[in-house]
C-alpha cells in the first residue's frame, strides 16, 4: 500500500527566475499592445501573399519561444549523438 503522495520540490531558484521573468513579461506585454503587420512575402509590401495582423507582444513571445524550442532541439540532438 502507497503512502500518501508528496508534491515535487520547486527549487528558490525556480522562484528566484520565474517571478522575475514573468513580470518583465507582463510589463512587454502591456507596453507592446499596438497591432503591427507581420508580412511573410518578401516580394511585395504593398499587397503581401501572407500577411498576419497582430499586437506586437505576441509577435515578440512567439518569436521567444521558437528560439527557446530551436535551442532545446539543438541541445537534444547534440546530446543524443554522444
């Protein structure tokens, strides 16, 4: 029979970085809310095959997240190799 189950230990440093983080990414967010148009055709700026409309801080989180997960990939890779 299992004893009662325990919650996993965060660590300080957890807290130390995540709060931190998450208030810079709070106060980016709200100073970023104005809507730009992201355009993914380089050959035509007035009239773009694929273009996005969308407030500037989720552009700038995706693009924060996509170097993340690239990163994580790399790392994952390098260390599968070995």
């Amino acid at each position: 029979m299992a004893g009662p189950t325990r919650a996993p230990d965060v660590k300080l440093s957890t807290y130390a970085i995540g709060i931190p983080a998450a208030l810079v990414a709070a106060v980016v967010a709200v100073a970023n809310r104005q809507s730009v148009l992201v355009s993914l055709d380089p050959f035509s700026q007035t009239a773009p095959a694929l273009a996005l409309q969308m407030p500037l801080f989720i552009l700038l989180f995706l693009a924060v997240g996509a170097g993340i997960l690239l990163g994580w990939m790399a790392s994952a890779i390098t260390r599968r190799r070995k």
